[in-house]
C-alpha cells in the first residue's frame, strides 16, 4: 500500500534536547545520558520522564537520520519486553503513532520493525484503557486508527473507529473544550487529532468517522482560539504548564490544509470564561468538574481565575510540575496552591493520591455578563457550614472581587 507523505513536525517543548552520540536526553529540565545504549527500563527521573523516552515524539523531533532511527528501533524491538513501560496502553499509543510516523518519513519497510508495530497493535486493540477513559482512552483509539490505515487491518481501524465516536460526545463539551479541562492535554490531543485527519484524509474524506473527526478537530481548535485570542498566554489550569501545551500557532498550521471551521464558540459547558475590558483579559474557572467519572487531571481549584494585561500574564496558575506522588503533586493539586478561597486549610474538593478526587463541590453560577461573574459553591459546606460566593466585575480601570 502506498502512504502520503507527512511534513509538518511539531516540536512539543517538554522535549528540550537529544544528543545521540551518547544517548543523551533532556526531558522536564532533566539530563540523562545513558552512554553506548539506552536503559530502556531508566526510571530515576519519574514516570513522566520514563513515558517520554518511551513515547519516541523526540524520534522526528530532532531531525534523527534514517539510519540512526533504524538502529534504535532494532535495539528497542531486541529489548523490547513485558514490562511496564513497554506494554503500557498510553504509552505505547504514543510509540505506535511516532514510529509509523517515522517509517512513512523515511520509507522504511524493515520486517523486524513492521512485525513488532503489528504485534504492539494488536496488544492495544486487546487492553484500550476504558478503566481509565480520558485523555488515555482517545489516544488508544487514535493509535489503533493509524495502525489499521498503516497496515490495511480493517479490524484495528473499525476498533479505533469506534472508540473515538464513542468518546467524542462523551469527552468534547459542547463550547470544545475536552472535558477534563487541562488546557495542556487539549491541546495535545488536538495535534493528534488533526496529524489523524491528514493521514486519514488522503484514504477517504467520505466516511462518517472522517466527518465526526473533522467537526470535533474544528470545535476543539474553536476552544484553543478563544483561550489565545488576542493574547499568547493562555490559562495553566489543572495539570498543566507551558512545556506541556502545543502553541496555537502549530495547531491553526496543521488545521490549514484540512478546511476546518472558523467558527468561535461561546465559552459554556466547561465552566472556563472569559471577561475582556480594556487592555486586560481574566480567564475564571467556576470550578465544576466535567471529567466527574475518572478526574484525574483536575485540582480543587473552584473559582480560581488567570489575568493577563497587555497581553502579558500578570496572575497566573503556578501549573503542575510532577505526577510523583507525595508532597510536591499534593500541593500543587491542593486549593491553597490557587487563586482563590481555602477555608482553614482545607481544599474545596477531596484531591488524593496523584490522580485521585473524592468529594467536590457543587458549583453554581448565579449571574454573568461580558464584564462580570458572580458564583458560588458548597465545597467548605459539610466541614465548615460555609458557602462560598465570589463575583469578578471590571470597574472602568478596577477589577472588584
């Protein structure tokens, strides 16, 4: 079968460098180098690090030769093994995608390799994440799509197929925002989601699952303008931080080819808004938590806001910058790590572990305009019989709250 070629590379900032002489990597503002060979079972520096070594994104990133790919794909396939970073579902959702990527680029028909992305792909299309959903379960069926385009496998596709339409009403608010309102991860499965759509493309662009693809793409890219609009600092809520998100310069370049709408929907569904006035932009976030099943990716952060003035951050959320478990990520998650209210040091939702949320509160809003806010929630109810209310309204040259 014949495959397009693809072009366009982004270049994600979370990958900071690689020097392959001696396979060395810089991920997260942390160096490693390994020497004559990779440890691919490396885990010093975190799982997140571990799950960027292994997600190959920095395979195309950095300009790797064909050559010296193909010698690190062969060294990964004779290491390759059982154990956790290998078979991980997200992460070998990543890995699959780069490295057909990979192959397309540089016409790279090796057997060992074709036979191990076979064999990884079918192992996905038995274990997609629906224990977790989210973020991971899109990038399962996104992976399994492009395996079944890769190898003319029509059951890998139709199963990725129907888990993406499964999951778009599910996962894409109706104002496009992913429902687990990480700006960062939105982003990132935006980029996914459109590389999907030109590679899909140029086998059909009649088929149903190609015309949800390219509505969900339009409403998703809707969500990321209005979050940039006149502006390059968008808001860090929940897990996120500005070597995690995909600049919306790179993402309106993927979408140029594919005749997506321009439409800018209203700011609704996710509880993000949005009040404009003068030079200044405050982005608010109600605090009602979309993702309610598995919210893995959200903070007790009811009714934190960003502000930017001239387009420059001035109040800012400090974003995350671990998933370890233990003080760092507790904090980070917690609500006095916000811009708003915490009661006696208690969070207004119950975040634990490092993807864990017990108890949240119920948030209402009571009354808004373009130039005012004015919400309130029962978090600090049961424990302090308190109800928190806050109102935002610009004032000429003032902001009250």
């Amino acid at each position: 079968m014949e495959h397009p070629e693809l072009q366009l590379t982004i270049v994600p900032a979370c990958l900071q460098a690689i020097d392959l002489r001696e396979h060395t990597f810089t991920f997260l503002n942390r160096t490693k180098s390994f020497g004559a060979g990779i440890d691919w079972a490396f885990q010093d520096f975190g799982l997140l690090w571990s799950f960027h070594l292994h997600y190959f994104g920095w395979l195309s990133a950095f300009g790797i030769t064909k050559e010296k790919g193909l010698d690190i794909l062969l060294q990964y396939v004779e290491n390759y093994n059982k154990g956790y970073f290998f078979e991980h579902s997200y992460v070998a959702s990543y890995r699959l995608v780069n490295w057909m990527r990979f192959c397309l680029d540089h016409s790279i028909r090796e057997e060992r390799i074709f036979a191990s992305l076979y064999r990884q792909s079918q192992r996905l299309a038995a274990f997609p994440e629906y224990e977790l959903m989210g973020n991971h379960l899109l990038e399962n069926g996104i992976a399994l799509v492009w395996a079944g385009l890769f190898f003319g496998d029509g059951r890998l596709q139709e199963k990725g197929e129907r888990i993406l339409l499964q999951q778009f009403p599910v996962q894409v608010l109706s104002d496009g925002a992913h429902f687990e309102k990480s700006y960062a991860y939105h982003t990132v499965l935006l980029k996914r989601l459109l590389e999907l759509a030109g590679y899909y493309g140029h086998f059909s662009k009649e088929t149903i699952f190609y015309k949800q693809l390219i509505d969900i793409c339009s409403r998703m890219l809707s969500y990321v303008f209005v979050l940039n609009n006149g502006n390059n600092f968008p808001p860090m809520f929940g897990d996120s931080n500005e070597g995690m998100y995909i600049p919306f310069a790179d993402l309106k370049n993927l979408a140029q080819n594919l005749l997506l709408k321009n439409d800018k929907l209203p700011l609704g569904e996710s509880g993000i808004r949005r009040l404009d006035k003068g030079a200044c932009t405050l982005f608010f976030n109600l605090g009602n938590i979309t993702a309610s099943a598995q919210p893995g990716h959200t903070h007790a952060d009811a009714f934190t806001f960003c502000l930017n003035v001239g387009g420059l951050p001035v109040l800012v959320d400090p974003g995350v910058s671990t998933y370890e478990a233990g003080a760092v990520r507790q904090r980070e998650r917690a609500t006095a790590g916000h811009n708003t209210i915490c009661v006696a040091g208690a969070d207004s939702a119950e975040v634990w572990a490092s993807f864990r949320i017990g108890r949240r509160a119920d948030c209402i809003c009571l009354s808004e305009d373009f130039e005012m806010l004015d919400c309130e929630h029962d978090g600090y109810l049961d424990d302090f019989s308190i109800m928190h209310r806050r109102m935002l309204r610009f004032e000429e040259s003032t902001i009250l709250i």
